[in-house]
C-alpha cells in the first residue's frame, strides 16, 4: 500500500461540506505523508439518501486502505458502508443508529434494516468514535449505544453539541491527533524487522 486515503464525509441538510471543522482537517491531514485526503461534496445533499451515498463512497475509491470521517448522517453512511466493504478504519462523529423520529432521516433509507454490528466492526481495523451529552440533534443514548455495539474508541464531549460552526466547532485537532497515532502503528507494525 502507498498511501492511505482519507475520505471525509459531511452530514446532511445541503450544507455545503466546506463549513464547520472539515476544511481545517482536511489542509492538515494532507500535511501527514502517507496521506491521501479526499474531500467533496456528496450528491444529494439535503436528505443524503443512502442510494447515492453509498455508490459515491464506492466511486471514490474507498477501500481496505481507506478511512472513512464521517459527521452525522456521514457517520451513518461510513458504517452502512463498512457493513459489505472492507476498510482501514472509520471516525464517527456525532454518530446514531435510528431515525430518531425524524422524517428526513427517515427518508434516507438507512435505517430500514437491522445493524450488522459485527460485520462494522470486522471490516475494518480500527473505529473512533467522537460524541457529546449536549448534542441538540442526536441523544447521547444513541452514541453510547453505537460504542457499546461497534466497541470503539469512544471520546464523549460535555460541550461540543452537535461538533459544528453554529456550536463553534471550526476545527477538530483531536480527528487529527486519532489519524496521525492510528496510521503510524499501522506503519510501524509493517515496517520490517532490521538485522541484527
């Protein structure tokens, strides 16, 4: 493997995904070497529909050497993708497991089958996991459930609300800090033993 790549995945409501903290995780991910970062803007933007979703991430080459960085509903997407495809590893953030009675996210068509929890977990290396008990949109019940099911490394916030500009959040350090020890273990671990 030459590079890992890195795919961010922005939530839904038709905000254009330069908003919030992916624009200076992005410029700094791409400082790391080794790194290949990828960040675009999905299709179907308002209601993210997992039939253009999921072939997208596909199309975008996500693979066994990818990570996926997934907020909100693209935290919903990174694991339905993780369910049939094999991938390095994934950070979810602000991440749930219903449609939390909402029309919108009903419409999204993740949610109308049962989680393959153990297929998430399987098909990749690694998952982190970034919540907080103050999220206006996502009870933290819903988090801790998705950590219990996918046992993650999970990092529960008491005041990062829902992780975006409106709450503040314009940059994540910690998304970096998370990439940056994971990959260098992976490195570390495939780099040959010298001679003695």
């Amino acid at each position: 493997m030459d590079k890992v790549k890195v795919i961010l995945i922005h939530g839904n409501g038709g905000g254009w995904p330069k908003e919030n903290w992916l624009p200076p995780v992005a410029n700094k991910l791409k400082k790391i070497p080794g790194l290949k970062v990828i960040f675009r803007q999905f299709p179907d933007p308002v209601l993210a529909r997992a039939k253009y979703w999921l072939p997208f991430l596909r199309k975008l080459g996500a693979d066994e050497n990818t990570i996926l960085v997934g907020h909100s509903s693209g935290a919903i997407a990174a694991m339905r993708y993780a369910e049939k495809h094999k991938i390095f590893g994934s950070i979810l953030v602000a991440a749930y497991h219903t449609d939390l009675g909402m029309r919108e996210e009903k419409l999204s068509g993740y949610f109308r089958k049962p989680w393959q929890w153990s297929a998430i977990r399987q098909n990749q290396k690694w998952i982190a996991q970034f919540s907080s008990v103050d999220d206006p949109f996502i009870p933290i019940r819903e988090a801790r459930f998705v950590a219990k099911k996918l046992k993650s490394e999970y990092h529960e916030f008491k005041h990062g609300g829902h992780f975006s500009s409106f709450d503040g959040k314009i940059d994540f350090p910690e998304i970096i800090v998370t990439i940056d020890r994971k990959f260098k273990q992976w490195q570390k671990r495939r780099r040959p033993m010298s001679k003695i």
